[in-house]
C-alpha cells in the first residue's frame, strides 16, 4: 500500500513538474503575442490617422478639383466666345480688303488730288509763317512808335528828362569859376540846378551859356550867358534848386565865387524838355 502511493506521489510530481513547465511556456508565449498585437494596434491606430490625413486631403484636392473644372468650363466658354468674335472679325476684314481692291484705282486719282492739296497747304503754311514773322515785326515796330509818341507827347509838358550830373562836389579854384557841365539840348525846355552842400553859399551861384543850335532863328547871336558876364545867380540857402530856361543847342553850367578864396559846392544838373 504504502510502496503504491509513494508510486503515485511520484507520478503526479513529475507530471505537475511537465504541467507547470507546459504552463509557464504558454504563458510566455501568451506574453510576446499580447506584445505583438500590441505593437501592431499601435501601427493599425498610427496608419489609421494616416489614412484620415489623406483622405481629408483627397476632399480637400476634389474641391479644388472641382472648382478648377469649374473656372476652365467658364475659360473654355469665354474662349468659344471669343473664337466667334474673332471669326467675325476676320469676315469683316476680308469684306474690307475686297472693298479696298474695288477702290483701288479710284485711290490712285485720290492720292493725285491730296498730293496737290497737300502741296497747297504747304505752300499756304509757308505764307502763314511769313505772315507771321511779319506780324511779329510789325508789332515790335508798333511798341517801339508807342514808347516814341509817348515820349514825344511828354515834351510840351517837359516831363521828360536827363540827368547831367549827379550829386558831385566842384571847387572854383583860382579863377573864381569852373565849368560844372556841357551837354547838347534838342529841346527847349530848362535845366534845373541843386546845391547839397557849399562852403560859403552866399558869395556862390551859378551861370548858364546857352550856345544856340542851328535850329534856332538867331543870324547876330551865337550863344547867351545867363545873368550876364562876370556875374551868377546866387544860392538862396542850402539846399536850394534854381531851374534856368534853355533853348536847342549846347548848354554850359558854371560855378562861380565873389570870394578872393576857392570854393567848393556839390551840384547836380538835370534836364528838363
């Protein structure tokens, strides 16, 4: 009895030993393939996004597909359209060329008759241009007559004038006198003398010689000397202006002194006419 259950103990030793031996191998092969079919839920997931991106990408690429397809449907209409227009055109062109070998012989007597216009037009051109320079010197001309007859108007009022001198300093010297001026006159008119300044303008003046042009009516007179010889028109104060009427010819201003000494004065002269 006892040798028949320790028989029996051995026999169920050894085959729970190959049991748990069986059992620990299955176990790690249950392990590596629940790692594997991890591994590859991991690869179905990751390739399932994949599939989502592309795909959202193919809608994406139908739309702009689509509305491609639709603006080269609108360009191909457009081009149609355009193709018709071009067609008509080009009926009106050849209508043109036929009517212009109609006409070609009546554009050769044309040309004729516009180069002979055209010839005229030149030559008129020409008479215009001529007219023109004319008109432009005839109007310098008409300015410059202008200016002389206002010029000329001012004479009897004696509003034109000429400065001789201007605001110069004159000394009699020795002699008691000295010329201050001698211009030729045109007109009658008078000369206007100022005094600025004199060193002792109660013994100073003036004297005026007028030497008569030819135009003036004078057969026993060559000139005057206004006062008269050795003597002057004295300065009233300083300043002062003495006007002293002349006739055309040549007018001679002087500075004199009663003084035995030289004086001195500062004179101008002006004309008037």
């Amino acid at each position: 009895m006892i040798v028949v259950v320790i028989v029996l103990g051995a026999v169920l030793g050894f085959y729970y030993a190959q049991t748990s031996g069986t059992i620990s191998g299955l176990n790690q092969t249950v392990s590596s393939q629940s790692s594997q079919i991890q591994s590859q839920s991991s690869q179905i997931q990751s390739q399932s996004s994949q599939i989502q991106l592309q795909s959202s990408q193919i809608q994406s690429q139908t739309t702009q597909i689509a509305s491609d397809n639709a603006k080269i449907a609108n360009l191909t209409s457009t081009v149609s359209a355009l193709q018709s227009h071009v067609s008509t055109l080009q009926s009106q062109v050849s209508s043109l060329k036929s009517l212009i070998s109609s006409v070609t012989a009546k554009d050769a007597q044309a040309n004729q008759t516009i180069a002979s216009l055209n010839s005229q037009i030149s030559s008129l051109n020409g008479q215009i241009s001529s007219l023109n320079a004319q008109i432009t010197y005839d109007q310098t001309q008409i300015s410059s007559l202008q200016t002389q007859v206002a010029s000329l108007q001012a004479i009897p009022d004696l509003s034109e004038s000429t400065k001789e001198v201007t605001s110069q300093s004159f000394s009699t010297g020795t002699a008691g006198y000295v010329e201050v001026v001698s211009f030729a006159a045109n007109y009658a008119g008078y000369v206007l003398v100022s005094v600025s300044s004199a060193s002792d303008y109660t013994n100073e003046g003036i004297s005026v010689q007028v030497t008569y042009g030819s135009n003036v009516n004078s057969p026993n007179y060559g000139y005057i000397l206004m006062p008269l010889e050795g003597y002057y028109y004295v300065f009233g104060s300083v300043p002062d202006a003495m006007p002293i009427p002349v006739t055309p010819g040549t007018i001679t201003v002087y500075l004199g002194t009663a003084d035995t000494s030289a004086q001195t004065a500062t004179l101008s002269v002006t004309y008037y006419y």
